[in-house]
C-alpha cells in the first residue's frame, strides 16, 4: 500500500492547496505530501466503499485536508483515480510474478514454480484484499467512464507487453494472445482465491501458467 506516512516538511515547503498536518501542527504540506496524503486517503476510501460512494469530500477530510487541496492538485475524481493507477504501473504492481515467468536463465519448469510462489506471495493477507477491491474498482469506473476507460485498459496493455515479449507464438496462438489468457488467468485466480481460499488455491498458478504459456515461454 501507499506510505501514509510523512516526514517532516523541509524549509522550502509550499501550501500546494494543502492545511496545516492533522495534530495541530503549524507547518503547511509541501505540494509532494498533499498529493500523497490524497493518494493515499483515495486509495484506501475507494477500496473499502467503491469509487462511487466516497466523494472528494470524503477523500480530503480523510487525508485531513479540504477539498480545494483536491482540485490544486488534481482536475477532478477521473484524474485523481487515474493518478493513482499510475503510480501502481511506476511501483511495479505486479511485476514479481512477470519476472520469474521472463528470467530465461531458469528452466521452464523452475519458472513456474518461483513465479507461482511468487504469485501466492502478492495474493496473501489483507493487502492483497484491498489491493483486489481497489482493481476491480479500476476496472468499473473505466467501464462507466469512457476517457478513464482508455487509460485503464492502456495499463494492462503495457503489462500484457510485457509479458509478451518473452513468449514464441507456438501451436498457432501468437504471443499477444497467451499474454492476454494469462492476464485473465492472474486476475480471475485472484478473486476467486480470495473468496474461497480453500477450494481454490494459489498454488493454482503454476499449473495454470505451464498450461498457458508450456513451449511459448523463451
């Protein structure tokens, strides 16, 4: 998740829109901490209640600012959601699980094995919960939304590139398709793992993968 936590502002601190730090302090936000205070407070609003049912408002009076800190630093909700998809993409959300698929210093075989405890790993604890509703809620605003739908789907693209790019097309599926089936593969597991634990376990991964990606993998 998001560090929410900020250390002390330095001498050349700006408001950037911000108020004085919750606990009464008298020193203003730099632009950088507002913006991350926000982030953060979106980040967890969003996971807990949906995009839909925590406003701006809610979102500066949980990140103990107001809501012109809000639109100082981001156009509106649309901006302020994409904003935080995109520092997923630039923390590498994800990418454990694509690097132990990609290293070709590994056997096939010994791939899927790290990449699949590697997967049961990002998947585990309450993180991992929020980090799902937080998707999902993703993937529904850019379904309503057709602007942030573009940028939603553009991320996956770049995740599925990446994968790609180290798949042969092999049996006649090239390998954009394989990288998609195993996006799907990666998302679906996940909610249903996080359902139902017990009856469908992470450990699925490996297999799914060595179904999916078998001789395509380079």
């Amino acid at each position: 998740m998001i560090d929410t936590a900020f250390g002390t502002p330095g001498e050349d601190e700006t408001d950037g829109g911000g108020t004085a730090p919750p606990g009464g302090g008298s020193r203003r936000y730099t632009r950088e901490q507002t913006r991350a205070a926000l982030l953060a407070a979106a980040q967890r609003l969003w996971a807990e209640r949906g995009v839909h049912n925590a406003s701006l408002d809610e979102v500066a009076a949980a990140a103990g600012l107001t809501k012109g800190a809000v639109y100082s630093n981001f156009a509106g909700k649309s901006d302020l959601l994409l904003t935080l998809l995109e520092r997923y993409t630039g923390e590498g959300f994800g990418v454990e699980v694509s690097a132990e698929l990609c290293d070709a210093g590994r056997p096939a075989e010994e791939r899927f094995e790290r990449a699949g405890r590697a997967y049961a790993r990002r998947i585990s604890g309450e993180h991992a919960r929020l980090l799902a509703l937080l998707l999902v809620e993703f993937w529904l605003y850019g379904m309503r939304d057709y602007a942030a739908g573009w940028r939603v789907a553009d991320w996956y693209a770049a995740r599925r590139a990446r994968l790609a790019a180290h798949l042969d097309e092999a049996e006649g599926i090239a390998p954009d398709d394989r990288a998609a089936l195993a996006m799907a593969l990666d998302a679906g597991l996940a909610l249903q793992h996080l359902l139902d634990p017990e009856r469908v376990p992470a450990e699925l991964y490996a297999t799914g993968m060595r179904l999916l990606l078998g001789r395509a993998l380079s």
